[in-house]
C-alpha cells in the first residue's frame, strides 16, 4: 500500500456520495423487506434470490461510498484538498 497516491476528492463529489448514501440504504432496506417477505423458499425461489442479489450489490456500494468518505476525510490535510476547498469558495 506504499504505492497508493491519496487524491482528494472535489467537493461536488463528496456531495454526491453522501447523497446516494441515504439511496443504497433504502434500497438494502426494501431489499431486506422482500427477502423476509418471501418466507416460503419453495413458492418464492426465484424472487428471493433476486432480492438477495440485491441486498448483495446495494450493501456493496455503500461499503464503497463509506470506504471513499473515508478515504476523503483522511485527506483532508493534503495540499490537493486545500486547493480544491480554496477554488471552491472562489466569487
């Protein structure tokens, strides 16, 4: 990980991604309440693997926008995150 060149992130983006937050946990959450729905495996085989696929691929894209805020707070201190945040606040 020594190799591993930290780049801020602009601050539209930052935005963006704490936006889709609340998106990927309301879709884990409707994923969750359709799979617990579905309680008979034989009548709703099909749609509950479905919806596990999706709770799979939701839960992995908010693990990945928390990994990126993560990533973005820890940079906070870089000279490219300065300079972002200065062009930022320009007139």
């Amino acid at each position: 990980m020594a190799f591993v060149k930290r780049i801020a992130l602009a601050p539209r983006a930052v935005r963006q991604l704490r936006r889709v937050r609340s998106v990927y946990v309301a879709g884990m959450l409707l994923s969750a309440l359709v799979l617990l729905s579905y309680d008979d495996a034989a009548a709703g085989g099909r749609q509950s693997v479905i919806a596990g696929g999706f709770l799979v691929v939701f839960a992995g894209l908010l693990t990945l926008t928390a990994v990126q805020l993560w990533r973005h707070r820890r940079t906070e201190h870089c000279s490219t995150a300065k300079r972002l945040t200065r062009l930022s606040i320009g007139p």
